[in-house]
C-alpha cells in the first residue's frame, strides 16, 4: 500500500533556531578579529567578503553579552510558547573550555551563565555545540589553534575518526557543565562537503556521550520564496532505530545578523495581515517552519533590536 509522511502529531513544525550563542562572550566580536588577523596572514590585501564582517564596525560590537539578558530572553520564551534550538559553543573562539574556566572572566560570571542556559534556556530550547570554537580548528593533541578554520577551510576531507572525535569533543564539554546536547550545529559551512562522514560522526558522538539515538545536525538553509524545505533523514543504518535528521532552516536571519549591526525587519518573516512573509508560505505548505537567526543579532549591541522583531 502506499505510504504518506505526516507532519508529528498532523502538526506543522514552527520553530526558531539561534546560532553563535555562548557563554559570557559575544562570538561576532572575537570571531571577527581572529579572521581578519587570519585573512592578514593568507589574503594579505584581499578585502573581506560580507560574509567575513566589517572589522571598521567592531565598535558596535560588545565583547560580552551579559547573564540578564538571556534570562530575559529565556523567561519570555517560556511565557510566549517559542520553542527551538539555542547554541553552546564548548571553545568559544578558542579563549577556554567552558567546563575548564573562560580566562579574563570570573568563575562566577560563567557559572552565572551556565545556570541560566540549564535552568531558563534548556526548558524551551535544545541545545547544541556550534562544534568546538567557531574559529580555528583546535589541533586535539595539544588543544592550539590550527590555521584551518571551522567554517570553510577544514575539508581535506577530514579523516572519519578524526571528525568523530573532534564532535565527541564538544558533546563531552556540555555534559561536563550539565548540558546533554540534543545535536549539533554547523559553524558556517562546516561539513557540508563532507556530509556523509559527518553526519555519521554527530551520530557516533550522541551514541557514546548521551545515549542519544536521534540527534540532528542543523547545517542547510532554504530561504528563498516558492522553495519548500524538508528534514530528512540523513544517515541511518549503524544501529537498529537510530539515525541523524538534517534540521532545515527556512528563513534567513531578518532579526539582527550574526554581525549584530546588520537589523532585520519582521515583515521579512511575516506581515501584519499574517498573509505575506516566508513564514506565511511555509506554514501554508504545512511544511517545517524553522526560523533562523544569531545571538549577536538578537542582543545587537545592547539595544535588542534583534529581540524585539522576534517579539513583534
């Protein structure tokens, strides 16, 4: 007989997704010195690409982000119904394990953060490492930096087991603050031109660190108007009833950017007469409506501007 895929409980999937979210610090700000240092070192010259940020903007960006704000955030997520996937990157920007300290930060300001990731932001949101730092690729025998880079260089390809224990890595992190990661997320590109080893390495790491036999990596976006996303299955077939779901976004980042000086417009998600935006499209293809966007951008500056077209 033929068969049809149903949406769970014949209900269409809304959710958000947020990217570049750590402990303590602002990602964009760090992630934006280290690769222009890198491109001075490799491109010397060569102008950034818009994806690679604007280091004469930095001032707009703050080296931290407070412990108030994500409560705030948390608190009214939990009172809007909004529910997705937040991410803790274990490494951040290759400044310190977070289960090991955040050097220049006190211990009780990561501890602070730490306890409103578990406490206020885990109840509504999955949570994921954005693999180890976001920027360099750590060399894992003696934890440095390498002038590879997560989001695009590292694809030689890597070796399967070095793939695997780089993920197994960053799960290990979480667990170690008391975080069990759901799946992981992509930094940029990575893995995308080596998806198969990959998502058997999300797989291998979940299986060994939590037990956990349908994790998901979020890797893909499909933004653009008349395109319908889906979440396939990607790699299945290692254990009986396990597999990894490729989560697909669905928009683009219309809050703030992940530069956090980049603002959005909500009716680039959806209009005041709730008949116009890509949400609006999606939903009516009762497809999975993924909205994606960044910490940076959300927090953007301190102004929250961000927050408040995800309110709006």
């Amino acid at each position: 007989m033929p068969a049809t895929i149903e949406n769970p409980r014949l209900r269409t999937p809304l959710s958000l997704i947020l990217d570049d979210s750590c402990p303590v610090i602002n990602l964009t700000y760090y992630w934006i010195r280290q690769r222009h240092a890198w491109k001075q070192r490799h491109q010397p010259g060569v102008p950034p690409d818009r994806w690679e940020g604007d280091p004469e903007k930095l001032p707009l960006v703050p080296e931290a982000i407070p412990a108030d704000f994500a409560r705030r955030f948390g608190e009214w997520c939990g009172e809007a119904g909004v529910r997705g996937k937040f991410s803790v990157i274990p490494y951040p920007a290759g400044l310190g394990r977070i289960d090991r300290g955040l050097p220049g930060h006190s211990d009780a300001e990561l501890e602070e953060w730490l306890a409103v990731i578990r406490d206020v932001i885990h109840p509504q949101f999955d949570l994921t490492p954005e693999m180890l730092t976001h920027t360099h690729v750590l060399d894992l025998r003696t934890m440095e930096p390498t002038e590879a880079w997560e989001q695009r260089e590292w694809v030689d390809p890597v070796p399967q087991d070095l793939l695997t224990e780089y993920v197994t890595l960053c799960f290990e992190i979480l667990k170690n603050v008391g975080i069990a990661a759901e799946g992981v997320t992509s930094p940029g590109t990575f893995g995308k031109r080596m998806e198969d080893r990959y998502a058997r390495a999300v797989l291998l790491a979940a299986l060994a660190v939590t037990g956990n036999r349908l994790p998901f990596y979020f890797l893909h976006v499909v933004s653009q108007p008349g395109r319908i996303p889906t979440c396939p299955l990607q790699f299945w077939g290692l254990q009986p009833g396990a597999g990894v779901v490729s989560v697909v976004g669905a928009t683009g980042d219309w809050f703030g950017g992940w530069t956090g000086y980049d603002l959005g417009h909500p009716d680039r998600f959806l209009t005041e007469d709730l008949r116009g935006g890509r949400v609006a499209e999606v939903l009516a293809a009762e497809a999975p409506c993924i909205l994606v966007g960044h910490w940076p951008g959300i927090y953007y500056g301190g102004e929250e501007s961000g927050f408040a077209i995800l309110k709006e």
